[in-house]
C-alpha cells in the first residue's frame, strides 16, 4: 500500500488538503474513487475504507472547505472570497479539485453531509460520475420549531469547543454516542472529536444552517428524483442522526437508486460494521470480494 504524502491545492482562493491511497505493487491505471466526508469530521475517517477499495480504484480522500485540514486562515476569509456554504457551493469546491488534478470521470463514495454535496454534485456534473453511493443521507421533514432549536443548540456546540475536551477521560466516547450503535476504535473516536474541535467556526455553524434547513427540505428530494448516475443508497438501520426512514423515502423518488438498510449500525456503517459495509459496495460496483 502506497499512501501519498498529504497534499494541498488552492480550489478558489483557500488551500485544501488532499491525498492519494493507492496499491503499491501495480502499475495499471485504475478508475478514481473520491471521498466525501461528512459535517464537523475530515477524510481521516474514510482511511479504512479507501484501504480496502484500493485494490480496484485509486482514492481520493480531500477535506471539505472548512474542515479537517482544509481550514480557513481567516474567519472572514470564505465573505471576502465571496464564497458561500451553500451545499451546491462545495459540489463547485469538489469540480475545481478534479479539474486541477486532471480527472475528468470519478466514481464518489460521500457520507451523511458530504452525501447531500455529491448528490448536487452528481446532477451540476453528471457526466463526470460512474456510480455513485451515498451513505447515511435522505430527506427531512420540515418541522419549524424543531429545526429552529436545532440551529439555536448547534450554535452554541460550535461556539463553546475547547482544545481542553480531549483532556477529559471518555470525551471521545461519550461525544461519538450520538453516533454510534456498535463501538469503534478508540483513536477513531479521538479523531472525531479533535476533527470536531479545530474545525472553522464559521464553516461549521453556517453548514449547520445550509444542511439543516427549510431551503434543503424543499430542494433534496428534487435533487434526488432527478439523479440519472446509478447510486447506491446505505442506512444504519439504528441511526438517530438520519434515520433510515428517511433514506428509504429518498430512494422511493428514483428508481435508479438502490436502497440497502445496514442492520445493528447507525451514523457510520463503514466503521461499525465494515464488512457488511464493504460486501454491499462491492455487490453495487460489481467487484470481487477478494483481495
């Protein structure tokens, strides 16, 4: 295995971190898989997985704007640079990165928010995706006052984050609660949370508001009856954050979507139970199980 030196590239005026995993014993061309992480989280945790894929694809593992290392240098910098946190936005971040590295086709594997960017995503460039899969997504139901608290809630979490937490015995685990049914391992869990902390203010509470919002009840389930790359659609059937409901009702809009519920897992499948994670994918992709 061949894990490229972590790079960064300037995608519309902010340096984004980007690195390669690929096989170290071939030399043939390999279609490309890139990953799309999810809100207050990087790439870091799409490693295994991207591991295990690299036998067939080389993986792009990239931090949205505003996370993981993609950070902003400035609070301000994304107003100054006349850049929004519009979902859509960030497809146009994802677009620039594959022009800048020359890939025209891709294949994604994105999870929870960085779902909803891949599914805008796959209609702005429909063209430039093979397959696609979509892990812990779907569509809310708008409820005002329950979202309303939300935003209220989310703020504050953003607001009040310090460096101090990772000092506490079990932050980690306690802060991934939310998120889980099976237990993960425990630097997993320290990744989360460090992740969670040094991520931009500003990128954080305004993804909070353009994710979870009247706008995006309205706009996702157009987004997803008009998909025409084949995608593949995974719950954790024990998800509290997206609950399956609402990934089988995205799947309902189209029928070239393909819906598979992950038994006992809920907000990262891929790390609680990576081997049915793992057939699921391969069955969509049409690969060997082997390695």
């Amino acid at each position: 295995m061949v894990n490229q030196q972590p790079q960064k590239i300037n995608i519309r005026g902010i340096d984004h971190y980007y690195q390669w995993i690929r096989q170290s014993n071939s030399s043939e061309s390999k279609p490309v898989m890139v990953f799309i992480h999810g809100w207050g989280g990087s790439s870091r945790y799409w490693y295994s997985t991207a591991q295990e894929l690299s036998t067939h694809f080389d993986c792009l593992l990239y931090d949205l704007r505003g996370f993981g290392q993609s950070l902003l240098p400035s609070p301000n910098l994304a107003s100054d640079l006349n850049l929004s946190y519009a979902l859509e936005e960030y497809a146009i971040d994802l677009a620039i990165l594959l022009d800048s590295l020359k890939l025209d086709t891709v294949f994604i594997n994105s999870h929870s928010m960085g779902a909803s960017v891949a599914t805008f995503f796959l209609n702005l460039y429909p063209k430039r995706v093979e397959k696609a899969i979509l892990t812990c997504n779907g569509i809310f139901e708008y409820k005002k006052w329950a979202f309303k608290i939300f935003h209220i809630a989310g703020g504050y979490v953003v607001k009040f984050r310090y460096g101090w937490f990772l000092n506490v015995p079990f932050a980690d685990k306690l802060f991934m609660t939310r998120f889980l049914h099976r237990p993960i391992a425990r630097e997993l869990s320290r990744a989360f949370l460090e992740d969670f902390l040094m991520a931009s203010p500003e990128a954080a509470r305004e993804t909070i508001y353009t994710s979870v919002s009247k706008q995006a009840v309205e706009v996702m389930p157009q987004q997803f009856a008009k998909l025409s790359v084949p995608t593949l659609l995974i719950s954790g059937e024990k998800d509290i954050i997206i609950p399956a409901s609402m990934g089988r009702k995205a799947s309902e809009l189209n029928e070239i979507i393909t819906y598979v519920e992950i038994p006992n897992t809920a907000h990262f499948p891929m790390l609680e139970d990576a081997p049915t994670y793992m057939a699921t994918v391969n069955q969509f992709l049409e690969l060997n199980n082997t390695n």
